[in-house]
C-alpha cells in the first residue's frame, strides 16, 4: 500500500481484527477513521461476479464525477480486467486476504489518473464475509481531478496481502474452503484486555 488513506484504513482494520480472520461490521466505528472517512466505501457482494457500493464517501463520488452507492465495484475497470479483480475478491472472501489495486482512470479528453483502491474484509451476520471496507484514493492527483467524470481505462496493478503473513490459520484448517465461515456462528467469544478472541471448538484432544 502506497497512498497514506490505505494506510491508515488498513491499521484501523488490522486493530479491530486483532487474531481473528476479520472484523465484524458492526464492530467498526466511522468516527475512528474520520479523517480519511470521505475517501472510504462499504461493499456488499451481490454474487460472484458483483460487489455493490453500499456505501461510499463524498470526495471519492466528486472525484470520479458519479454517485457510487448502488454500482459495481468492478465496473471500475474495463472488461478485459474484470476477471483478475474478480479472482482477487474471491481471496478476500473465501480466505480473509487484503486487496490492493491500482485502478487506471479517464476523462471525456483521455486524461488519465490513477486511484489505489484497498479492500477489506468483514464478516456479516457473524458467519460470511460478504462485506468489504475499502478506500479509494488518487495517486498524484492532478489538478483536473473533480472537475471532469472519469470513466473506467485498466488495472494498472494487483496485489493480495495477508496480515499474518499467510492465509488465517482457521482457513488452513479448513483446506482454504468458504465452508469453514458458518462454524465462526458457533464460536464462543471471550474479551481480554479489551481484545476480543472467538474460541473454536475442536482441534486437539486429550492423549489417553
């Protein structure tokens, strides 16, 4: 992550999680992250092949020249890229990965801009991921920028990042399968020092 606004919405995110695979989203707090809260999205994955704007902030919509909430994420690219953002979404919500994509913009003129957007996930209804922070800002913003809509161009460059350094250890256990996600329901939960830890049932057993 280049931009300062995945930065800070990536540590924010991380804190939350603590050892878990990800957030809640009832767990995050807009006023934490209030600074940068104009530049942030929340994603709702519709199908495979679809991530809705729930949610997005006011510079991020004026600097695009459009309304987000309501659209695809993916339609910030071009067909020919959709497929490798999809693949990159399916880490996010099958194995608790981070995102991170430079998306390539223009305008009606062929001016061009590039945006490093950040997606990350959240569990719904404490049993599937299929809500997304994210952040969406300019890398060297030109001067024009806000004044022109801007249209989808290319993926400039993708990346997949893993907080603790490799897939979540309950996904491992789980052979990197989506079917591990319902068992988090069932999970107990425990706060210590302000940290709170969801306790899973099984794993070793007592040696007779």
């Amino acid at each position: 992550m280049k931009q300062r606004t995945s930065q800070i919405l990536f540590k924010y995110w991380n804190d939350v999680r603590g050892d878990r695979l990800a957030p809640l989203r009832l767990e995050i707090e807009p006023m934490r992250i209030s600074p940068i809260l104009a530049e942030t999205f929340i994603l709702e994955q519709a199908d495979h092949h679809s991530f809705t704007f729930r949610l997005a902030g006011t510079r991020l919509c004026d600097q695009i020249g459009s309304e987000l909430r309501g659209t695809d994420f993916l339609d910030l690219v071009g067909e020919d890229d959709r497929e490798t953002m999809e693949l990159a979404m399916a880490d996010v919500s099958q194995r608790g990965a981070v995102a991170v994509f430079e998306i390539e913009m223009c305008d009606a003129s062929q001016r061009s801009v590039h945006f490093e957007a950040v997606v990350l996930p959240l569990l719904h209804a404490r049993d599937s991921i299929s809500r997304y922070l994210g952040a969406l800002s300019p890398v060297d913003p030109p001067y024009w920028l806000g004044h022109e809509p801007l249209h989808a161009h290319a993926l400039a460059r993708q990346e997949i990042i893993w907080p603790d350094g490799r897939p979540h250890a309950v996904v491992e256990r789980a052979g990197h399968q989506a079917p591990f996600l319902p068992a988090l329901a069932q999970a107990r939960v425990v706060r210590f020092n302000r940290r709170q830890f969801r306790i899973l049932e099984g794993g070793r057993q007592d040696q007779k």
